[in-house]
C-alpha cells in the first residue's frame, strides 16, 4: 500500500472522532469576509467570499461556480431555479496529489466549495458530483433548492475527476474509494466550518446526490451513519459484487443496440431483456454514443484494468465479437477472484445506519431501475433494514432531467420528487413523521410530486 493511500485511510478514525489537522485561515474576498475570519479544518487552501446571492442566479453573474460542471443535468424547458439567498462561500481544497481538476486555475484534485447563507435554519446538507464532474455539479438542482429552505450546503469534487479517473490510486478500486473518504471529510470539516461561522453546530446533516453521488449517499448512510441524520439518493449507481451490478449491465446493451440499429430480428428483445425498459427507446441512442460505453470503460479500468492488458480503458465502440480487451464482450461472471474481490471493496451492502429515501425513474435508461434502485432495495431489506428505508419509483422519470426533452410524451422531470423526498427526510428525521411506505409514484405533474406522500 502507497504511502499516499495509506495517509487516506488513516482519516477514518480521524473522521469519526472529528479530529482532523489545524486549519488554514480564509484569504478573504469581499465585505464582511475578513472580521467573520472562515476557515475549514484540514484544507490546504480556502478563499470565503460574500455574496449578495449562493444560487446560481447570483454565482454565475459573479464567477462563483462554473457551469461546465452541472450543464446537461437539469431540464431545460419550464424551470425557474430558487434565487435570491445571500450568504458566504468558502471555495478551496484538502491536500491531495492529484491534478485532474482544473476549477480556478489550481489543477489540484480534493476541490470542495462549501456555502452558508445568512438566513440558516440549522441544518447542512452535503453532496459529491454525479459521473466525472466536479463540485459545483450539483449548483442547480440540489445546492439552489437547499439554500432557499435556509440550509448550509457543501460539496466535493470526490477527488478525483474526469474521464482518466482510474490513475488515481495504486491498485484496483482506490479512486473510488477515495470518493467516500473524501465525501466524509468535508462532512465534518462543513459541519465545523458552520459551528466557527454560525456559532453552533449544524444540528441536522443530510447526504444526498445524483447518480454516482447517490451511489455514495447510500454508501456514506451504510458505513458513516454517525455523521449523518439520513440521506436521499437519487437514480443511485448500483456498485455490488454479486450480479447484477453496473459491469454486467452494460455490455449486453453495447452488444443489442447495434444489432437493433441495423435492425437484426431479437435485438429489440434483447435490450429488453438486459432489462432496458419499454418507453425509453427513444433515450437508447443517446446512451450509446455518450454514456454506456465510456461509463462502461472507465468503471470496469477501475476495478478490472487487467482486463485490456497495457491498454487503458479499452477501445471505445469496438464491435462484438472483438474478444479479449473489448468492453462490449466483457462478461464479468468470467472474470477472475480477484476482479470480484476488488469490486467487493466499494461493494454496496444494504446496512443503513439511518434513514434513507431513495428515489429511481422507471424510464432511467443508464441504469435500469430493474437492475438498480429495485436491487437496492432488496438489500436493504434483506440487510434488516427497510425500516429505515424509503423507496419510491418514479413513473416516467429518467437518469437526468434534461434528458425528457428526447420524448416529452412519456419523460417526465425528476427535480419536483427530489424535493419532495428531501422535504420528507426532513420531516422524519426532525420531526418523526415518517413518510409514506415506498411505493410507485405517478407521474410528477410540474413542480408536484409524490414521493414521500
């Protein structure tokens, strides 16, 4: 084990007993900034700015996000985000020795960007970005939606970035288990960075994220519930040893879809059965070009990179039948103990600490919710655990909203049901009104959803 990886994993007990390395003070940036004198437990950098405004209506006219992170994500007709919320924004970074990140000029991985409003309602709720983007991925559907309702919000590019995520780290598995130790070491650096600023600690924390971030919602309520009140995950990854899990997910698709666009007889019946649902054929083409391949490759050179030899990350489209190296014929059952074994260490496991809302579409045509959401939810209750989880599908929503323009007939936007998911973790964790069993949403209609309800 690396020196590097070994001062990771001796944050764990570090993080659980909050006793993180001295902190840097703030460079300050802007009125009242340098008398609240901000700082964040264990970063390397920090630059507090005050702003007139911490949502993206404010942050994008004043340079404080960048909206290559989060572009694509949210719907793109009929949205009218939060606004209007002033506050102080802490941008800066752990030490870390990886430089994919390119935010601010500083290429330095371990970027988190952390915002405290002025009007605080106690709480703090804290995300990492979905796929390979960067911290301010989540500005526009959970930072802006959070902030309005009075709450801290903080977020981690995960340490690690973009598309050659998989050199990070030494052996098979570590970028992504990087990703769950750095999400729990901004939790508690927000979480003193909130008591220095406001005076008092946060009294609730939440977790929640999209996509690979709802996969480390989960894993953060599975491993360090003591940091957490509960967690909403949202069209969560699905990263398990046993099948079905992200690795034998895709390649069928990889295979059936080019069949299928030339037409082939039984390639529509194979997207099926690889359990890509009826209604979201429309979806399929897109996916292919830009999604199940490359998400395919860079996962599997994760946790496989023995699988194409010297090669890194495959070739992209390469056609079935290749064979040996071609991610469209990688057939995890196949493949080697210690492939397994590697995908066991950032394995899901079903054991929540605290309660979880968990929300999937049933159109989501990256991760099928049949192989994914409804997997997840037997863990959990096979784990003894569905008390503490809620899992609500819902009808006609896909991966990301901006997506439901490719078919607005059956697409319906997910934004109204993270919200209302939130909302109700809220009220159970505060409040003990626990939220409707889970169930099958209908179709969210507008900003009304009923998830949780």
């Amino acid at each position: 084990m690396s020196r590097r990886w070994r001062s990771l994993v001796a944050l764990v007990p570090a993080l659980l007993t909050v006793a993180l390395v001295p902190a840097v003070q703030a460079d300050a940036a802007g009125r009242g900034c340098q008398s609240d004198r901000p700082w964040v437990p264990g970063a390397e950098r920090l630059v507090a700015s005050c702003l007139a405004d911490l949502t993206t209506a404010g942050t994008v006219a004043s340079g404080h996000t960048n909206p290559l992170d989060y572009g694509g994500l949210q719907a793109t007709l009929g949205v009218v985000n939060p606004s209007g919320v002033p506050g102080v924004q802490l941008d800066g970074y752990f030490p870390d020795s990886s430089t994919t990140n390119t935010n601010h000029g500083w290429n330095h991985d371990s970027q988190f960007v952390i915002r405290l409003p002025e009007h605080w309602n106690g709480g703090l709720v804290v995300a990492g970005p979905p796929g390979i983007r960067r911290q301010y991925a989540n500005d526009q559907i959970i930072s802006d939606q959070v902030l309005a309702k009075g709450f801290a919000y903080a977020a981690t590019d995960k340490g690690n970035t973009g598309p050659q995520l998989y050199r990070d780290g030494d052996k098979p598995g570590d970028a992504i288990m990087e990703w769950h130790l750095r999400v729990a070491q901004l939790t508690v650096a927000a979480k003193l960075a909130a008591a220095k600023h406001y005076g008092r600690a946060p009294s609730h924390t939440y977790a929640a994220g999209l996509s690979a971030a709802g996969y480390l919602v989960r894993w953060q309520i599975e491993h360090f519930p003591q940091l957490y009140s509960g967690g909403v995950d949202w069209n969560g990854l699905m990263i398990n040893k046993e099948e079905p899990n992200l690795l034998s997910n895709l390649p069928p698709a990889l295979r059936a879809y080019p069949r299928l666009d030339r037409k082939e007889p039984g390639a529509l019946e194979a997207m099926y059965a690889a359990g890509y649902p009826a209604g979201s054929e429309k979806l399929w083409p897109i996916n292919y070009q830009t999604q199940w391949d490359s998400l395919q490759r860079v996962i599997r050179e994760e946790l496989d990179p023995e699988y194409d030899g010297a090669t890194e990350a495959g070739t992209p489209f390469c056609p079935e039948g290749t064979g040996a190296g071609c991610d469209t014929d990688y057939d995890y059952a196949t493949r080697p103990q210690q492939v397994h074994d590697a995908v066991g260490r950032v394995s899901l496991n079903g054991r929540i600490g605290k309660p979880l809302i968990s929300i999937q579409g049933t159109l989501d045509a990256l991760l099928p919710i049949t192989r994914s959401g409804d997997v997840y939810d037997r863990m959990v209750t096979d784990a003894g655990r569905a008390d503490l989880h809620r899992y609500y599908r819902i009808t006609g929503g896909t991966h990301v909203d901006a997506l439901v323009a490719a078919d607005t007939s059956r697409l319906r936007p997910m934004q109204s049901c993270f919200v209302t998911a939130f909302d109700a973790l809220v009220s159970w964790t505060r409040n003990g009104v626990v939220p409707a069993p889970s169930h099958t949403s209908p179709e969210p209609v507008g900003d009304s959803c009923s998830a949780g309800q």
